[in-house]
C-alpha cells in the first residue's frame, strides 16, 4: 500500500529528519529484532527536502481495523499526515501491517522482504504495533488446555465461548481455569504494582543495525534521535 500526499506549506524536515518511532507490543513469545537504523545528522548534504518516509509494520490496529470491520484510516497514516503538515513537506508512506499477524510472522514473512527492508531503510518515521494476536493466541492455546481438546479455534471469542459452555455442564473447570491465570502477571488489590513501568535497556545499535530484545508479554516503546 503506498500513499503520497503534499501539502503547500514549504520547509524540510528537521525535528522529524533520520529519526525513528518504534511501538512495539511483544506477546507470548521472547522475540529478538533487527531493523536497519540510521543516525545520520540531517544536514544540506544528507536531508531530504519536502519529503517525509513512514512505514508501518504489524497487525490488525497498524492496519486500521474495525470491530465492525468497516474502513478506518490508521494511526500510522494520520501521524505521518501530521508531521508533514507541521514540517511543511511531502509524505511517503508504505503500510505493510496484515490482519491476524503475529510476531513470528512478522519476523519470517515481512522482515525478510526485499521491498520491506527497502522502505525502512529510507524511512524517516517507523511504527510497528505486533503481539496482540500472540495474546489471542495464547487464548486459544490455554482453553485448548483447560478443555483437553485438540479443537482449532478460529478466534478467542470462540474459545472462551466453548469454555464457558463447558463450565456449566462442568463447574470443577473452573479451578482449571484459575490455575491457568497463576501463569499470567496482573495487578490486583494485593498486589497493584506486579505490572507496571521500567526502564528498557535491552536495546543495542552496532554498525547502524538496531537489536531489541523484547521481553514476552510486554509493552515497549523506543525512540532514537
């Protein structure tokens, strides 16, 4: 998918120049990514005038997805709108988010692609949004446990309405369902801090090549300027 835009205000980019924006939602798995990173001050020589590159990598709400699975621009086409406006310049956005992927699709089918490493090589802004499906998955996964079944679930909304299902004729399930959720952090009245912030250090760039080593079920945010 690639957009252009243009508005007529006229200048460069200059707080937006070689920078990236990742947000990043890792879940059910320990995943490790490398994105190419570029630090290059933005000078006469290696700014790019009145153009502004945006890709956007992940899932469903990179992709702009509806409950009622109408239209909706996505928060990745809005930013860069944005910040070519308040910057003055064109945009170039490519989105290659896809409904239902999870991280280690994005890792095998997307990061892999020549044209996907093209466009974050040259990107100004980067957004990727991936882990929510890992979550689903997950679901799925855990009922499939509870219920001793090897039932393909199309979504968790299915999943959990087979539970349910089986808890009323079943109401011991319950406690099978109870020690399924020991595996998982939340914060409750006893304990209101088990989930909370922290810094992020697992973050290294050698020779213009950024690792991040996400830890699973977490929300991470890096930004690089």
């Amino acid at each position: 998918m690639k957009q252009n835009g243009m508005r007529e205000r006229k200048g460069r980019i200059s707080r937006y120049g070689r920078r990236m924006l990742a947000v990043l939602l890792s879940a059910g798995m320990l995943l490790t990514e490398t994105l190419p990173v570029f630090g290059t001050e933005n000078t006469e020589e290696t700014a790019r005038p009145h153009q502004l590159y945006c890709t956007v990598l992940g899932d469903s709400i990179a992709k702009g997805y509806t409950c009622d699975k109408s239209w909706m621009e996505n928060y990745g086409s809005l930013a860069a709108k944005e910040i070519a406006y308040s910057e003055g310049c064109r945009y170039i956005y490519h989105n290659y988010a896809r409904t239902g992927l999870d991280t280690a699709g994005l890792n095998e089918k997307y990061l892999s692609k020549q044209d996907v490493q093209t466009n974050l090589a040259k990107a100004d802004v980067i957004f990727i949004t991936i882990g929510s499906n890992d979550l689903l998955n997950e679901c799925k996964r855990v009922v499939q446990e509870i219920l001793k079944t090897d039932t393909k679930f199309k979504s968790a909304d299915e999943a959990l309405a087979s539970l349910k299902e089986s808890v009323k004729k079943n109401p011991l399930l319950v406690l099978s369902a109870i020690n399924a959720l020991n595996n998982w952090d939340y914060n409750s009245f006893e304990n209101p801090d088990k989930v909370k912030l922290v810094p992020f250090k697992e973050v290294k760039i050698n020779k213009g090549i950024l690792n991040i080593k996400l830890p699973a079920k977490s929300i991470v945010t890096v930004e690089l300027q």
